[in-house]
C-alpha cells in the first residue's frame, strides 16, 4: 500500500474543505455588513422624510482612533464579535462579493499606484547592480574590495536619501530605502560567498544589522512597500548571483536572517502579503534544493534550518490574527496556517526517510505540537477560530500517524475507530467539515481492510479486525441516521452506504470462520446478522435497522438456493444435504420472530408472509422429489413427489385458515393462489405421464397418479368456493369452467391409462387415437359426461352448462363421422354409433334445452304478478 498517496489525499482533503469553509466566513461578515449599512441608509432616509431636525439627530460617533497609519480598529468591535462567535458555524449564510488582497493584487497595485517611473526604475537598477556584482566577479577590473565598498556606499545613501524623502507622496522615499536594504544584503552575501572577503561570522553579523534596520525602518514608518521591496529583495539575492555551487548552510542561514526580519516586522504589523513573500520564498527554493541535492548525510546541517523555518511562520501566522485588529475577515491567515504544513511536511519525510519510524515520529511531532497550541490558544475569544483550526490539523497528523507505525489492516482499524468518534464529536457541535472528515476517514478504511486482509486468509485476529470496522460503520450509520434534519440531502445517503458496507464487510468475514459448515456458512452467517441486529435495536431502537431486516427473507432465499444449486440440475437438488436442514430451520425460525416482533414496524410485512409459504413449500417439495427419486424409477411416482407437498400445505391452510388471523387473506389468497397455479400446471404435466406403478394391479382411480390428480382438482374446487363470497360470479364461473375442463381431460387420461395397461398399447396420443377399443370408449365415455352435464343443468337451472355439455355431445358426433365412420364394420364402431345415437334420444326427451335467464325471470315476474 502506498502510504504516501493516502497520507497527501488526507491532507489535500481537509485543506480543501478548511479553505472553503473559511472564505464563507469571510463572505459570511461582509454579507453581514452590506446589510447593515443598508439599513443605515434607510433609517436615514426615514428621519429626512419626517422632518426631524439635524439638532435632534443622534451626534455621530467619535472617529475610530488610529492604531496605524493605514489600518484603524472597528468602531463595533465587540458586536462584531458576539455576532461572529454566533454565526461561524453556520453552513450556510448569505453571499455577498468580497475584497481579495494578495501577493498578485499587491503586484499589480505597485505597478499601477504611486510613482510608477521610481518604482519601475528601483527594481531596474537592483537587477542591474545585481548583475554588475556578478560581472565584476567575472572580468577583474578594480579590486573586488573596492567594488563591493563602492556599491555598499551607494546602498547606504539611497536608504539615508529614502529617510529623508519619506514623507513624499508615491512612497517614494520607502522604495529608495528598500533599493538600499536590498543592495546591501546582496553585497553582504558576495563578499562571504563568491570572494571569502568576509567570514561566515563577520557575514552573519552585518546581516543581522541590515534585518534589523531595515526591520526598524519599515515599523518606524509604516511602509509596506520598504519591507516589500526589501524582503524581496534580499531573497533574490542568491538567485541572481548563483553559479550552482556552494554551501547549503550559508544559503539557510541567509534565509534565516531574512526571514527573521520579517518575523521582527510581524511582531508590529500584520502585513499578510509580506508574510506570504517570505514563505513562499523560503519553501519554495528549499523545495527545489531538497529534490535536487539533498543526501542523507546532510541531514544534521538541514533539519534545524527546516525546523527553524516551520517554527518562525507557525509564529507569523499566530501573531497575524493576535496583532490585527479584531475583524473576522483576518482571524485566519488560512494560506499561512494550512500552506505551511502542506510543505513543509513533505520536506520533512523526506529528510527522515531513512530513519526508522522517523516519518511516524514527525506526524506525531506536529499533531502534538498542533494540539499544544489549540489547547493554549482555544480560550481567546478572538483566536477560537485559529485554535479550531489547529485541532483539525493535530487530527489530520495523528491521522497520518498511524500507518507509518502499523500495518495497513491495523491502520484501517484504526482509522474506522477515529472516523466514527470524529463523527460524533462534529454531530454534537454542529460542524460539517469535521463530519466530512470522520466519513471520509471510515470509506477509507472500509476499503483498505478488506483488501490487505484477506490476502492471507482471514484469521480471529484479522475478524477482530473486520468487526471493529463494521461496529463503526453501523454506529456512524446510527448516529447520521439520527441527525438528518442538520445534513445535507446528499450527505444523508451514506446511512444507507454505510449499512451495505457493514453488511458487504460481515459476509466477507464471518463466513470464513464458519468454514466447517461449508456453503451454508453464509446463510449461518445472515442469521447471526439477523439475530444480532435484534438485539441492537433493543438497545438503539433504531427504525431504519428495524426496517432493514425486512431483506432478511429475500437475501436468505437466494443465499440458500447459491448453496445448493451448483453443480446440479435445480430439479435435482437435495436441499437438506450437509447442514441445509438446520440452516433452513435457522432462516425460517428467524423470519417468523421478526415477523412476530416487528409486525407493526414493518410495511411489507403481508408479502413476507406470503413469501415465506412459498419458500417452506418450495423447499420440502425438493426434498420430497429428492428422496422418491433415490428409491422410486416409477415415472408416475416421480410425478406425485411434486405435488403432495404443495397439496398439503393447501389443504392446511384451507382447513386451518381460521387460526391465521390477520393474515387470514394473505394466506388463503395471495398464498394458495400461486401454490394452486403450480398445482394446475402439474395437473396438464402428468396427463402425459402413464400409471406405471404396479402395472399388472392397476385400478383405474386406485393408484397414486390418479388419486393425486384427483386431488389436487378437489382442493381446487374447495378453494374457489371458499372465494365465492370475495370474487365476482363470472370469476367464479371462469375458474369453475377451467376446473370442469380440466376433470373431463382427467376421465378421458384414466380411460387411456387403463387401455394402455389392459389392451397392451403404447401411451402415446397417436398408439391411442389409432386404438378402436379407446375410440369407442371415450366415445361412450364423453356422453355420459355430456348427459351428466346437462342433467345437472337442469337441476340448476343453468344455461351453461347445458350448452357445455352439448358441445361435448357434437364433438362426439363429429368423432363418429369423421373416425368412427371409416371403420364401420368393426364391431367397436358399430357400438360407438349406436350407443351415442340411444344416449342422444335420451337427451333429447329428457333435457330439452332450458329457456334462457331472460326468459326465466320474465316468467318469475309474471307468475308473480298472477
């Protein structure tokens, strides 16, 4: 794992969110103000209206007094103050355009304000003594001495010409001196480098006399454009006068010097932009020689430079919000704050890299250090926000901490742990950013565990591991879920993201350490979730995870048919082989408890009823078949083994249905009604399938096949008269039809059945039609049925069912022309014509086609009228 990208991802992440965050705040004052100063102007506008005179106005307040020449103190101090500490941590607040000042707005200002023709000509002629220096160096003309006395008296009268010019407009006098501070650092730093006219010592002291002067001049007068000018100038210095060689430890100690200036200066002044020149100056080419030249054997000369550097600007930019005055807008020098452990934190891994836990040692360094600070610092009304500021960078380095002293699985867990207890903390006092931080600190760590974990197999240790990270997950899902109103709509999904991922996580895990029980370790597994779960919510009463159980049912169904079904036809499968029996009484019993104690939480609680008779009943009915199958060959017995569990539950639940109580319906209805299609399609099936069971003993009716089927046509018949009173009559009249249908079909497979077995004539449909013995049976047979038919018309009253029985009877006639007739001198045939010819004149006295159900209540209506 490359610890580097993760560490730089963190970082990067919070200086995001941190920077943003901060210029809301900014955004958030002058909105603030903007607003005020309009209802100034209307108040205004209101007393000229009404005629008040001036006498009676309130007299203006006093002037602020002047801390400096350009900067003055809010008049509304404390207001503003109570009115930042109130609404800073507000996510959201009304935008208005803000004033920027930066290093670019200061460059184009000096180009554009003031004397332009001075400030152009100052930094011409730096440059062009500059490389006068370097020409001098180069072709010998007067002595080396004399040149650099020469150009340290010229640097001395432009600084004592710029005092006495101070006071002139442009800052003209400023950029003079500014030119000579510059002018003497560069002198300074030739003489010690390039001639050796002066030791390191003698070099170090007339540096630290020029800071110190040109420190001085630019506190003393309030100039900005002198500490610029010299600030800049003395770090150009070493970049125009290099030749590519020399020591590290001159060129740092020079920085050194320069950058204390600007330290002195920011003991007096909060000039961010100096600050900014100094910093950027400083890391910027220390970055560059560090990537360039830096070996490990110059770690002892470079470190202390580094730390001295880190230390210096961590100062400037606490003294940047203590010194200013009191204005939100500059609470934070946010580019210092979190620019400067961005850089130099990276300088510092590399300078440790070679050292054992150096990189641990240095994040812990800075998150103590960090920490250190927030806690002197959080008391003070107007440093709460820099000390806040300091907390999340001493969390952001505990945080990076952590895997260069553990592995990456340990690391993760660590992780999950911190992220979940950030996201508290940021719950109870309201702060986003933090929240964003915790959630992005568990998504890390639920995806690096997983993948460094199972590498080598998941042991008890490494599942310590997975639960701890699931505990985070599902708490952090918990405590979101509990605080929707303050997150955004986005940020409200990941309770959902988070519960997945503890799931997804725990069947990655737990299955492993039930390996002894095969492929029904996972659905083993999603018990112990289930029952787990409940007890969570005993304790958490969570209803999201009372409503998330209600996928228990539907992800055990299919855990348990992945289980069973590989490597196997799915009408082959043993269910119960291995532990399938106990792991399908484990989801079953588990189902029904949380039906039983969530039944009014849950809002499909009905289907889930229903599911789990269709699960039970599927289930057992593979099982059944698989054990028939193990001792039967029979193909009629293979056939039953499909239906007689599917019957038994039916006429369980038809028998029983009073005891089912509110779920009565669901049962009888939802229930059956699939049970009862499967058992129709099986009743077309087994029609094709001869009653091979003790062939030479069969009874038509008196064997498995036929009993079934009759069986399954009464339950049938049983359950759509249950269902008269809750469907309509043409529903119950289709579904009577299709049963009728179905009966006559079966009379007609008995007969065929017993002249397969008794005449010695193969089952199939065309061995049969070419039999005349079949043909004049079921010729005889299907009037009887007719007769029956329309007998029973007449009982009821029913037109149609006469008609159905009559269309059985033309069927026969069209049998007889159309079969029959061409084998008319066989002795069945001429049965078969004369048996249907009596059976029709009987119909015909007997049961004359009833009157129409218009006609029949005409009559009744007239008759009562008589």
């Amino acid at each position: 794992m490359h610890i580097e990208v993760i560490v730089f991802i963190i970082f990067l992440f919070w200086i995001f969110v941190l920077q943003n965050r901060i210029n809301r705040l900014e955004k958030a004052v002058y909105g603030s103000e903007a607003v005020k100063a309009e209802e100034k102007a209307e108040i205004s506008k209101e007393i000229e209206r009404e005629g008040i005179s001036e006498e009676k106005k309130e007299k203006p307040p006093a002037a602020p007094k002047r801390l400096y020449k350009d900067e003055t103190v809010e008049t509304a101090q404390d207001s503003l103050a109570a009115y930042f500490s109130q609404e800073h941590l507000k996510d959201t607040v009304s935008q208005q355009p803000s004033e920027s000042f930066g290093f670019m707005t200061w460059l184009a200002n000096y180009f554009t304000g003031g004397n332009l023709l001075v400030r152009i000509g100052g930094v011409v002629l730096f440059f062009g003594l500059a490389f006068l220096v370097k020409y001098a160096a180069e072709h010998s003309i007067i002595s080396m001495k004399m040149r650099l006395w020469g150009i340290a008296f010229v640097a001395v009268a432009l600084i004592v010409t710029g005092w006495r010019l101070r006071e002139r407009e442009g800052a003209y006098g400023q950029v003079l001196q500014g030119l000579g501070v510059a002018i003497l650092y560069l002198v300074i730093y030739a003489a010690s480098k390039f001639y050796g006219l002066l030791t390191l010592e003698s070099a170090f002291v007339l540096m630290f006399a020029v800071v110190i002067i040109a420190s001085l001049l630019a506190v003393v007068e309030d100039a900005l454009p002198l500490a610029l000018f010299a600030s800049a100038g003395g770090f150009l210095v070493p970049i125009l006068t290099s030749s590519g060689d020399g020591s590290h430890v001159i060129l740092f100690s020079y920085y050194a010097f320069l950058n204390l200036g600007i330290f002195i200066v920011a003991w007096f002044r909060s000039w961010r932009v100096l600050n900014l020149i100094g910093f950027l100056f400083t890391f910027v080419i220390a970055t560059v020689w560090g990537v360039l030249r830096y070996r490990a054997d110059m770690f002892g000369t470079t470190e202390p430079f580094l730390l001295l550097f880190f230390m210096m600007y961590l100062t400037i930019s606490i003294l940047f919000t203590m010194k200013y005055p009191y204005r939100p807008k500059h609470f934070v020098d946010s580019t210092l704050v979190f620019g400067l452990p961005l850089i130099a934190f990276p300088l510092q891994l590399h300078l440790v890299d070679s050292f054992a836990y150096g990189e641990a040692y240095s994040a812990m360094a800075l998150g103590a250090l960090y920490a250190g600070l927030y806690m002197v610092l959080k008391k003070k009304e107007r440093m709460k926000l820099l000390a806040q500021s300091f907390l999340v960078l001493s969390v952001i380095f505990f945080t990076i901490a952590v895997p260069y002293i553990f592995e990456a699985d340990v690391s993760a867990v660590l992780w999950s742990i911190e992220g979940t207890a950030v996201i508290w903390l940021s719950l109870k006092q309201n702060r986003a950013l933090a929240r964003y931080f915790g959630i992005f600190l568990l998504l890390v760590s639920a995806l690096i565990y997983p993948a460094d974990a199972v590498i080598d197999g998941i042991d008890m240790a490494e599942y310590l591991g997975f639960l701890i990270i699931i505990a985070g997950l599902m708490v952090a899902a918990w405590l979101l879920d509990g605080h929707r109103k303050v997150l955004h709509p986005l940020m409200q999904n990941f309770v959902y993201l988070f519960l997945l991922l503890s799931l997804g996580l725990w069947f990655i895990a737990t299955p492993a350490q039930l390996e002894y029980f095969g492929n029904d370790a996972y659905l083993f597994s999603l018990v112990a979730a289930a029952l787990i779960s409940i007890v969570i919510i005993r304790f958490a009463n969570w209803r999201l995870l009372t409503e998330s159980l209600q996928i228990v049912l539907p992800l055990g169904i299919v855990l348990f048919y992945l289980s069973k079904g590989a490597g196997a036809p799915i009408y082959d499968i043993h269910p119960f082989m291995a532990y399938g029996f106990w792991s399908f009484i484990g989801l079953v019993g588990v189902v029904y408890l949380l039906l039983f104690l969530y039944d009014k939480v849950w809002r499909h609680t009905r289907a889930l009823h229903v599911l789990t008779l269709w699960f039970m009943v599927s289930v057992l009915t593979f099982e059944a078949h698989y054990h028939i199958a193990t001792d039967q060959t029979a193909k009629s017995i293979l056939m039953v083994s499909w239906a007689i569990v599917p019957l038994l539950f039916a006429i369980g639940i038809l028998v029983l249905s009073r005891y089912l109580g509110r779920y009565k319906s669901s049962y009888e209805y939802t229930g059956l009604a699939a049970i009862f299609i499967f058992l129709l399609l099986w009743e077309i099936v087994a029609f094709g399938v001869p009653a091979d069971f003790m062939q030479s003993a069969y009874l038509p009716l008196a064997n498995p096949i036929d009993m079934m089927q009759v069986a399954v046509l009464a339950a049938i018949l049983f359950w759509i008269y249950k269902q008269r009173s809750v469907r309509s009559s043409s529903t119950i009249r289709l579904m009577y039809g299709i049963v009728i249908l179905l009966g006559w079909m079966l009379v007609t497979v008995v007969f065929a059945r017993y002249v397969h077995i008794s005449q010695g004539i193969a089952y199939t449909l065309s061995a049969l039609w070419q039999s005349g013995y079949f043909q004049t049976g079921i010729s005889v047979l299907w009037s009887v049925a007719a007769i029956v038919a329309m007998l029973l018309s007449k009982r009821y009253a029913d037109r149609t069912l006469w008609l159905a029985g009559f269309g059985v009877l033309i069927l026969v006639v069209l049998k007889l022309f159309l079969v029959e007739l061409a084998h008319s001198g066989t002795i069945e045939r001429i049965i078969s014509f004369l048996v249907v010819g009596v059976l029709l004149l009987l119909i015909g006295y007997f049961v004359p086609m009833p009157p129409s159900e218009n006609k029949l209540k005409s009559e009744h209506d007239h008759h009562d009228e008589g």
